[in-house]
C-alpha cells in the first residue's frame, strides 16, 4: 500500500502584492500553505531580495561590507547599481538614514532628490526606508512618495504614531504601505485595521513584524510570524493576510558575532555572511515573503537554500 503524505487544509491565502513598475515588477506574497509545503498547497516559488543602499556613508559597517561597497558609500545611485547590475538583487531598499535628527538631520527635499535619481537609474522595484525616527520619517516618507510617483514603491516603515501621514502620501501617489509592528500579532493586527480604515486597500499592505538576528531574539522573531500565518492561513484572518518583509541586514550585522575579530571564532568576513544568512533562512522558515540583506554572498546562499527547498517540496 503505498504511502500516502499526509496533508493540512487551509482556509486563507496571503494576498499578493507587485510593486515596480511596468515590466519591472516584483510580486510577494500570494502563498496559501505554510513555508516550503508546496505539497500542500500554493507556496514560494522564489523569495525577493533586496540589497540595502544609504543615502550617506555608514559609519559603523564592518570591514566585510566596506570592502564590497567603500567606492560607492558617496554615491547612491552608484550603490544602487552596483547592487542591481553586479550582485542581483531583486529589489533595492534604499535607507535614508541622513534624515535621522542625530545623523545629519538632512531635509525632506534633499532624500526626494536622492530617491528620484536613483529610481531613474535602476530597473528594479525600489522600497523606500525612513530613519526610524517617527516625526522626521513623515516628513521625509511623504515628500519621497510625491517624488516617486508611479513607480509602485513600497514606502516605511509606517508606526502607530505616524501611519496616518505615510499612509495618506501612499495612496495619493500610488506606493504601497510597509507598517512596522513591535514583535506583537495583536500590534501588527491592530495598525492593518488602521491601516485600512484610512482607505489602504488590504492588498497594498505588506508587514514587518519586527526582525531579529540570530543569538538576539531570532525565536522571538519567529513565534510572532508563525502566529500571524497561522491566524492567516488556518483562521482566515484577512486583517494579518498581508505579506511579511523581514528587515535581516540591520539587524545580523549588529551582531558582535557577525564583525569582532575574534581569532577563536573562525574567520570573521565568513562568520558575518553566515550569520546574516543564517538569520534570513530562520525567518523564511517562519512565514517571510521577501528579504532586505547587505552582502551579496549571504544573498546568494540563501538563494541556494530557497531552491534546494522548493525542488523537493512536492
């Protein structure tokens, strides 16, 4: 008698969203099991990756990132190239970290400057990152989406505290939202039914529920995704239905374990790229649509994992 796999039903599906523009579109989302059971349903076919770019010179990026990246730290849309043409990403997710208060504080209309030069040089989707400073990054999100116009960008990160302005600017300019909840499914619930109170419409949303690296809450990480799934895909939740992107270069390379030189722990540039792509694979597994990631060979690496996981998956 042969074996016959046994299988879950599920009563909900991710929602879809492409963002870019005309033939240079991304889609995320539109799952309707849990990750990499293709078997059991619609599942990942291929994960988007995107490379993040600053609008300023990172000052505290380890040596493993400098080497790759130190030629083109004046220049984003050289960055932004670099990453597209060079290294393949997906997507580029530029940060405007000069806007910060305590990092340059640069205006609103000098990160819509740097945000239209490097949408008319690069082919592929652009996601627009704030400061993670709440007032500074309404300013500046609302003045990038008005420059962005009609590239279908993915603007944030929307907050409690700030999703009416951001929000607002997205739908007059036709961006999509990205809202950040603090590793809570009731906050990422709660800021989607804001969200869509205010008009976004729920398949222009994507989450970020809040990423961590590995050795720093990476299993807090995880257990707040695999909830949110499995109210989306088992409880037909519509209000946690949106796809997730999971913020992974900030965070891994924060790690002392990723940069300090440290003799007894191996080499340090090897350990960096395993340890951001380790925690890229371990948010994957949880319930992430797509990825923001800084080096290129921890990118690659999980490309290779996500296509070892999908050939065997049916």
């Amino acid at each position: 008698m042969p074996f016959a796999i046994p299988k879950e039903t599920y009563n909900g599906k991710i929602n879809s969203v492409t963002v870019g523009k005309d033939a240079n579109t991304v889609s995320l989302g539109g799952i309707s099991t849990y990750p990499f059971l293709g078997f059991e349903g619609q599942s990942q076919a291929s994960i988007p990756i995107a490379l993040e770019v600053w609008n300023s010179a990172p000052l505290d990026w380890p040596l493993a990132l400098n080497e790759l990246y130190g030629d083109v730290y004046a220049d984003p849309v050289k960055w932004a190239l670099t990453c597209q043409d060079k290294y393949k990403a997906d997507m580029i997710a530029l940060r405007l970290a000069s806007t910060h208060p305590d990092q340059g504080d640069t205006s609103p209309e000098d990160a819509a400057q740097v945000v239209k030069q490097v949408l008319e040089a690069i082919e592929v989707p652009l996601i627009i990152l704030g400061a993670n400073h709440i007032e500074k990054d309404a300013e500046v999100l609302k003045a990038c989406a008005e420059a962005a116009s009609g590239y279908n960008c993915l603007i944030g990160k929307a907050q409690e505290k700030n999703y009416k302005t951001i929000a607002a600017a997205a739908m007059a300019y036709g961006h999509y939202v990205l809202a950040l909840s603090n590793l809570d499914i009731n906050l990422a619930k709660q800021l989607n039914i804001l969200l869509t109170q205010m008009g976004v419409k729920e398949e222009r949303i994507v989450m970020d529920t809040m990423s961590s690296s590995l050795g720093y809450g990476l299993e807090y990480s995880y257990s707040v995704m695999e909830r949110v799934r499995m109210a989306a895909l088992k409880q037909n939740d519509t209000m946690v239905q949106m796809p997730i992107i999971s913020d992974v270069g900030i965070e891994a390379w924060k790690a002392k374990e990723s940069k300090v030189d440290e003799a007894a722990w191996g080499d340090t540039h090897a350990r960096g790229i395993l340890w951001e792509a380790t925690t890229a694979v371990g948010l994957l597994m949880s319930g992430s649509d797509a990825l923001i990631m800084r080096h290129p060979e921890a990118l690659k690496q999980v490309r290779k994992t996500v296509a070892d996981l999908t050939s065997v998956e049916g």
